[in-house]
C-alpha cells in the first residue's frame, strides 16, 4: 500500500503543476496578470518537487515524464504567452499591424513544445540543459506585470510592442537554440562540482532580497552566463 501510494506522490504533484497553470491562464484572461504570474511561481516550485519527490522516493516513470512535460506545456507555454499577448494589447498599438501583430506571442508556445518534445528524446540532457528550459522562460516573463506593478515609471519600456516582439524572438530562439545551460538539480553536496549551482543561488537570493521582482530579468541572464562560463572552464580541462 505505502509502496503504490509513494509511486504516486510525484505524479500528483506535477498534477498541482498543471492546475496551477490552468487557473493561471484564467487570470491572464480577465486581466489579472498578477495573479497570473504569481501561478507561473507556483507552477515552478511544484516542478521542483515533483523532481525532488521522484528521487527521494525512487519513484521514476514513464507516465511521470510525459506527464511533466504536458503540465509544463500549460504552465510554463500556454499561460507565459497568454500574459505576453494581454501585455502587448495593454501597451500602444502600431497602425496597420495591431493586434495581428499581438498573436505572435503564441510563438512562445509552439517554441516551448519543440523545447519539450527534444528534452524527452535529447539523451545529452539528463545533467544539464540544451537551450533554455521553459520554466526559465516562464519565470521571466511572469515578473514583467510584476515589476509593472513595483514600477509604473518602467511601463514604457515594458509594454513596447517593439522590444516586446523582438523578446519573443529571442527567447523562442533560446529555448531550442543548442546552448548548453546547467542543471539545477543537485546531486551532491560538494561544493567544487556545484560551484556555479552555489554562486547562482546566492546572488539570485540577494537581488531578490534588494530588488524584488526587478532582479527577475538579471538572475536570468546571469543564469547563461555563469552556464557559458562553466562549459567553457570545462572544455578548457578536456585534454587535447
């Protein structure tokens, strides 16, 4: 009995994944991108358990893999890019384009499931990531409300359908681009193998403590950096 239910367990919280993400894409509709993107964190943390949970209990499956990939297809495709499409339609309209120009943010989903559907069969993904995961994505774009919200003077530069669509792009392009990012998982605790893990989580924990939502954007970017930095230390030790 405690066997079938442990089996369970990381399955029924990528369920709670899902659901967040579900009630998320509700929110974006009615305009409520706070509440939005506060299920888009929501969704992250219960990703991060359904993992964690999976390796603790030693409860590993197929089902579970499908399973993960389906609910993060919701919560970190579908909903990032119902936010990105209120987000241009909020911001000035461009004559002749709007608001056809507004449904390229359903790029953002097709990108995400060509980004899930290669993570399931990648075979060189089971330490480290190629292209960007689209919880990463997901989380980025969730803070632009909010730092909307903290800010009001940055408005200008947020709802920009110029640099808006121009982002998309980009962050389409990363999620399959062939850029080896690092794992977060961790699989041991020494420090020399999770350096850039540790230096990652503690500068993303003082931004945040300081800038709030703001420091969204820079823990990001510095994410890829500090994952471009440490292939290129690790193909500095390759011999030959």
């Amino acid at each position: 009995m405690k066997t079938r239910v442990r089996k369970h367990v990381p399955n029924a919280i990528t369920c709670a994944n899902l659901f967040s993400g579900c009630i998320g894409i509700v929110f974006a509709f009615q305009e409520n991108l706070i509440f939005a993107a506060y299920a888009i964190f929501l969704a992250a943390i219960f990703d991060f358990f359904d993992g964690f949970a999976s390796r603790v209990l030693q409860s590993f499956s197929g089902i579970g893999k499908d399973l993960d990939s389906l609910a993060d297809m919701v919560s970190f495709g579908v909903l990032p890019s119902v936010i990105m499409y209120e987000l241009l339609s909020q911001g000035p309209q461009i004559p002749a384009v709007s608001p056809w120009l507004n449904y390229i943010a359903f790029l953002l989903p097709v990108f995400s499931a060509l980004r899930l559907a290669k993570f399931n069969t990648d075979v060189r993904q089971s330490d480290s990531f190629i292209g960007l995961p689209t919880p990463a994505n997901a989380i980025l774009i969730a803070s632009f409300p909010l730092i909307l919200e903290q800010h009001q003077s940055v408005a200008p530069y947020i709802l920009n359908p110029y640099g808006l669509t121009v982002f998309i792009v980009v962050m389409c392009t990363l999620l399959v681009a062939e850029l080896p990012l690092m794992s977060l998982k961790f699989k041991n605790r020494d420090f020399n193998k999770n350096f850039y893990r540790y230096i990652l989580l503690l500068f993303s924990a003082i931004l945040i403590l300081f800038f709030k939502f703001a420091a969204v954007p820079v823990v990001i970017i510095m994410y890829i950096t500090l994952s471009l930095i440490q292939l290129k230390f690790a193909n500095d030790k390759v011999p030959g």
